[in-house]
C-alpha cells in the first residue's frame, strides 16, 4: 500500500479509537459532578456509591484516553508533516489552549481520583466542577481545528502560495466551529448517556433490579436524551451549513450526482458512480431542496459538477451520513419514548430494556459515522480548497509496519479495558454482597 | 528578545518540567523492573503510590510542548515529523503501553508483591519512551538532520540510529532513574524503603554521570554541533553541572534527601539549559534558525497571550495538587 493510504488508515484508527475514550471524558464527569452532588446534598449513599464505581471506571478510561490523544498530537506532524507546516500556526492555536484544558482535566481527575480521603466531601465534590468544565473545552478547542480544515479562513495567501500573514482568531473561529463545535460537545454527551444507561440496563435485565441500577440507568438516559435532541438541532444546522459551503461533501452525503432545482431526498441506497445515480434508495421529491434551504425548489449542487479528482467517496460519505441520521432519529425517539412509559407506568418493561443496551454502542456508532461524514467528505482535501490530503502525506518509510502495530495496540486496549470494567463490575457486586462478611485480609 | 525567543523559552521550560517531572515517572517504571529483595512488593506500591495522582498532569507537559512547537514553529515541526518519524513513533508505543499498563495494574494491587504481566509491560515502556526521545534529542543536538529542496536529504536514520544516540538514549533513562530514586527517597523517609531507594539513587547517580561524561567527551567528534554548543554559549552552566554532578551524589550518599532532590532536578535543569542555551538561535541546527521556522508575528502574540491565561489556571491548580498529594504537612484523614 502507498503512504497515502497508510497515514490515512493509520490517522483513522487512531482518531476512531481516541474519539470513544475522549467523549467519554466530556460526558462522565458531568455525571461524576451529579451523582456526588446529589449525594451531598440529600445524603443517600445510593449516589455516592455511583460516584466511587464511575470513577474508578473513569480512572481507565480517562489513561486510555490521555495517551491515545497524545498519539494523535505527534500523528499530526509525523503522518502530515506538510498540512503541519503549512497550518500550524493556524490551527495551533487551539490546540495549544486544549493543552491547558487537558492539564487543567489531569490535575483536578488526580485530586478527584486519590483525593477521596485527603479532602473534605465538599472539597472532593468541588474538584469535578473543573474536571467536567474542562473536558467540555477540549471538545471546544480540539474540534476547532477540524472546522478550520473545513472552512479555512483566517490567512492570506501569496501568489506562490506562501503564507502571508495569519489572523489565527478568525482562523480560530472559522465559519465551521459555530456548527461542528456544539454539535460534537452534544454527542459526547448523547455516547456517554446512552453508554452508562446501556450497561445498567444490561444489569437490570440481568436480574439486579435495585435502586443503585435504577437511578443510574435514569441518569444516563436523561443525558443521553437531553443532548440527543439538541443534537438533531445542531446536526440539522450543521447540514444546512456544509449545503451552502461545501457542496461537494454535501453532494456526496445526499448521493446526489446531478444538480438540480427541487431536489429529491435519497433515503439509503447506494451511490453508483457508472450509473450516476443512488441505487435502490427511497426518493421523497423536493425534501432535500427544501430541508436544505426552505424552498422546495432550491437548487442543489450535484457530483457531477466537480472534476473526479476533486470528489469525495460517495458511497462512504452517504452511507455513514444516512447511518448516523438514521440512528441518531432512532436513539431520539427510544429516549423520549422511554421517558413516556416511564412516566405512565414508573418501570421500563424488558423489551425497552433490551433496546436501551443496544442503544449504548449505536450511539458510539451514530458519532462514529458522524465523523467518518465530516473527515471522508472533506476529501481530496485535508484543508478544504486549499491544501490536497495526497500533498500533505509523510515520505517516512516503515509505515505498514507502524500501522500494523498501533492496530494491535488499539486492539489490546480496547479489549483490556472492556475485560477490567467488566471485571470491576464484578469485583464491586461481590464486595456489596459480601461487605458484611469480608474480613481485613480480603481487601 | 523576540517573540519567538519568548516563546522558545517558554517550551524549553515546558520541556524542563516535563523532564524533572514525567521523567521521574518513567524512572518509576525503572524502579519498579528493579524491584527485589524482601521489599519487593513494598518498592512496587511505593512507586504507584508516588505517580498515581500526578502522571497524568505530568505527561501534559509533553503535550504542551508539542502543540507549542507546531503553533509558533510549524516548520520545524514538520521537518522533525519527517525526519525522526521512527524514534517518535516508537516513543509514542513506549508512551501509551507505560500509560495503559499503569492504569490496567492499579486495578489489580494484590499482584504488586511479585511481577505482573502488566508490570514487566509498565517497566520496559517506561524505558522504552525516554530512550528514543533521548536519540531523538540526539538528532537534534548533533546537527545530523539535513534538509534539501523541502526532503530530508539526511535519510530518516541520521542522527538517532547512532551510538552515540543509543548512549544519549541510556544517558536519558539513567537520568530518569536518578530522579525518581531520589524523589523516592524523600516521599519514603524514615522507613526502610528509604535506604532501598537510596542505593537505586547511588547507582542511578553513578551511572547517568559515568554516561553523561562519555557524551560530553565524545561530543567533538560524534556530534559536533552540540560540542559547539555546550563549550560555546553552554560552557558557564555546563561547568555549574560538573560541579554540581558530584555534589547531587554527595548529598543522597550522605543522606540529605532533600538538598539531594533539589541538586538532582538542578542538574537536569543545568544540562537542558546548557544545550538549549548553546544551540540558540538554532532550533534545528545547522538547517533551520528559530527565527526561519516561527510563524507569523500574530500566531506568537496569540499563543503567549494564550500561555499567560492558561498559566493563571495551570499554576494554582498544579501547586494544589502537589500539596495535597506531596506536601508531608498534610496527615492522611482517612
């Protein structure tokens, strides 16, 4: 395989592995700051309880997240030395401000995490408070970059195309930021809401119908459901704005081949570049051009209209982006579906059980696929008109082999962490059940 | 001073804290692969004790310094991306297996009497991350990466795939484990693992300085620009260092742990500082200045006015943790 293809594969796995752990890292200590705070004030060991066993789920996860996001940092220079030359002191920016929010995130996730007996409980709660502050401005910040890749602005170049000069707060605050940031900081909380209700929904079907399960799985899905419907706002302004300013990502994620007035929407299918066409889709006529721009006969830009080397895959592009629609309505309509039966009847029955625990990796996939639209749409292009993904790639040699180790790497941690919260769970069951009995030597 | 020296500086420090600190960390993975005797298991404990509320900030440095470097020197950071691809990456495997096989192993502390699976893997990373960084630094330091027409004309093992990178790689473990020792012997005072730590600090002290020796002697022939650095502008702190060198040993032999830290750290510091000082305005020498490599005025007025912000937060925060965790004035309430 060539470089290209290699720093790609590479920098997706990375990012696709990095991205599960660092959401994780917005949303639980939103719930960490919940639980504990619920406990303070009402006294019900119920929540403590919940706070000490996510935290020390979140201890891993967070370590994980730390150095695969280290990984990331160095991957940007050492996979896309050129991009990095040439945008540094664009996107720097907030990456350097991410550094303080991550530092800010480590300190204070110490203090939460052995501080348990040096501070008082007040204290201790008050040391979430920057923990959940702080992860929510790394999305902020991390995600600016990316909306500058999207939407380059900030810089003039000369007529070589050498930098002239930067304004790197207008690089900063690019048009994208103001639709991708909220949009990503709302689906760490949709994965991480859905994530936590999934694992106690598991619990509960597995017989452990106590209070501790009960009100965690509540509380996960009341996150989850809060952010899924800001999500589908955000991500509908967010489509709206790719239509008008990257109409061939927005081209491929609709599979629209040619340019139309009064274009129609393409449920599924699949793009087929020969036949010009979506395959085997569900048509509604005139619903794109009218959800795109609120005109039913707004013209919307197709493939076609863009020389081949200067298209995104479509096939990826519509799948992914129909995928992450799809069950991102889905997951929407299960919460708030949930929360109906819940209000009637005060329990969930098994099959709405059932789906809450699939609903936990459908999310992981909903943001996922929700990426894979923003990065494999933003193709040819790793900054977006300006500088070509192919122009931007690393000469090193060896990179099958470095791929093929951070791919069993990846694969090892993924699968450790889930073994040891599994086992922590387990450990945690036993030591409830068998406080009473457990001698010191046990511990 | 320009912008970029300002902002030059300002990484050097990070990378300044990050060696004293992080560095201490991956000499606790050191520590815990040395781990014998009776006190084996106590040793072990003893070293995840120390690191686990601080590693996490520590490794934060490291990020700091590298958003740092390709905010206010994208060039640079290119070319070191291309050119030291290799050591970098299997740093960046050293670093994420030390950092999961840490946090995996506290999760299981019974095993820390005798070696876990997860230990041997925290251990041989935590040597694995300083080595190639040192060669890395080697690379650097030694003047060996060469650029022509936008290609690295130097190929992508100069500089590092050396001997005399392999012996700045050991000089930079060995310096590691000095720190950690000594830090060790302080947080473990008045118990038996005090002495335990002590003699790791002696053997440690000896070896990185028996290293750093060979390295400062062999500079003029296998890496004359660093020679030209540390004799040149370097030579007042270099001195200092060599004076020091022994005084640092000097005090963890005659049981000073405290004074010994602080002469430890201050060696760490008067090395980085010597070379850092000696290769200005170099960033990558001899091809690259640091003023060739900066970006536009307005990304350096940025980033220091983003530093100084984050400093405000960075600097409480960082004194509250090591208080509560490091500071013996504090008793234990649980």
């Amino acid at each position: 395989m060539d470089n290209l293809t290699l720093a790609r594969a590479t920098m997706g796995t990375s990012l696709g592995f990095h991205i599960v752990f660092a959401v994780l890292g917005v949303g639980m200590p939103a719930l960490l700051m919940l639980a504990e705070g619920i406990w303070l004030r009402t006294g019900d060991p119920v929540w403590l309880g919940l706070a000490r066993r996510w935290a020390k789920a979140f201890g891993i996860l967070f370590a994980v997240g730390a150095v695969s996001g280290t990984v990331l940092s160095f991957e940007l220079g050492l996979l896309w030395p050129r991009f990095m030359a040439f945008s540094g002191s664009m996107i720097g920016l907030p990456f350097s401000a991410e550094a303080f929010a991550f530092f800010t995130e480590a300190i204070f996730l110490g203090l939460y995490l052995y501080g348990w007996d040096r501070l008082t409980p007040v204290q201790h709660w008050l040391t979430s408070i920057p923990i959940a502050l702080s992860g929510a401005a790394s999305s902020l910040f991390v995600v600016m970059a990316n909306a500058w890749m999207n939407s380059p602005t900030g810089f003039k170049l000369g007529p070589q195309g050498q930098l002239l000069s930067v304004d790197p707060l207008a690089a900063a605050f690019n048009p994208s930021t103001w639709t991708e940031d909220p949009h990503m900081l709302l689906s760490a909380y949709v994965v991480s809401g859905f994530v936590v209700a999934a694992v106690y929904a598991a619990g509960i079907l597995r017989g452990r119908n106590d209070a501790h399960h009960r009100r965690a799985l509540l509380a996960g899905l009341a996150m989850g459901t809060l952010a899924i419907v800001l999500a589908g706002v955000t991500g509908d302004s967010s489509a709206r704005f790719v239509y008008a300013q990257q109409p061939a990502k927005f081209a491929a994620m609709e599979g629209l081949y040619h340019t139309e007035r009064g274009a129609p929407i393409h449920i599924g299918g699949i793009p087929s570049n020969s036949q010009q066409k979506d395959l085997f889709a569900i048509e509604i006529p005139h619903a794109l051009s009218l959800l795109a721009a609120f005109n039913p006969n707004a013209k919307v830009v197709g493939l076609n209209a863009f020389p081949p080397q200067d298209r995104p895959n479509p096939i990826l592009v519509h799948l992914s982006f129909d995928t992450m629609v799809g069950l991102g309505m889905l997951l929407g309509l299960l919460a708030l579906g949930s929360w109906f039966y819940y209000w009637r009847r005060r329990i969930l029955p098994r099959r709405l059980l059932w789906l809450l625990v699939a609903a936990g990796p459908a999310s992981v996939v909903t943001m996922e696929t929700g990426w894979f639209v923003t990065e494999f749409g933003r193709q040819p292009w790793i900054v977006y008109g300006i500088l070509r993904t192919s122009q931007a790639v690393t000469s090193a040699p060896a990179l099958g082999l470095t791929f093929a180790a951070f791919l069993a790497i990846y694969s090892g941690l993924a699968l450790t962490t889930a073994r040891l919260l599994l086992g922590l769970a387990a450990k945690e069951r036993t030591a409830r059940i068998g406080a009473d009995t457990e001698g010191p030597a046990a511990r | 001073m320009s912008a970029a020296d300002a902002i030059a500086a300002l990484l050097w420090l990070a990378l300044t804290a990050y060696a004293v600190l992080a560095g201490a960390d991956f000499g606790g993975g050191v520590m815990d692969l040395l781990a014998s005797g009776p006190r084996a298991g106590a040793q072990r404990t003893a070293v995840a004790a120390a690191m686990g509320p601080v590693w996490e900030a520590n490794h934060v440095w490291l990020i700091f310094l590298i958003t740092g470097l390709f905010t206010a020197f994208p060039r640079a950071f290119g070319i070191l991306g291309l050119a030291l691809y290799l050591p970098f990456t299997i740093a960046l495997l050293g670093i994420v297996l030390r950092g999961a096989a840490f946090a995996f192993r506290g999760h299981s502390p019974r095993e820390l009497a005798t070696p876990s699976r997860w230990g041997t893997l925290f251990g041989s990373a935590s040597v694995i991350a300083p080595f190639f960084l040192g060669t890395a630094a080697a690379a650097v330091a030694s003047g060996s990466i060469q650029v022509r027409r936008g290609q690295i004309s130097s190929g992508f093992l100069a500089g590092w795939a050396t001997p005399y990178g392999a012996l700045i790689g050991a000089f930079a473990v060995s310096i590691c484990a000095y720190l950690a020792a000594t830090y060790l012997t302080v947080e473990n005072q008045g118990r038996e693992l005090e002495a335990d730590f002590r003699r790791r600090a002696l053997l440690a002290g000896l070896g990185s300085g028996v290293l750093g020796l060979a390295a400062l002697a062999l500079a003029p022939l296998a890496a004359p620009s660093l020679a030209h650095s540390l004799f040149g502008r370097g030579l007042p702190l270099l001195l200092l260092g060599l004076l020091n060198g022994p005084f640092a040993l000097w005090a963890v032999f005659a049981l000073r742990p405290r004074l010994a830290r602080l002469a430890v750290v201050a060696q760490v510091v008067l090395v980085l500082w010597a070379w850092g000082l000696g290769q200005w305005p170099d960033l990558i020498p001899p091809e690259l200045s640091l003023a060739a490599a900066a970006a536009p005025a307005a990304t350096l007025t940025a980033l220091l006015v983003v530093s100084g912000v984050g400093a405000l937060i960075l600097l409480p925060s960082l004194w509250l943790l090591f208080r509560v965790f490091k500071s013996p004035l504090i008793e234990d309430r649980g």
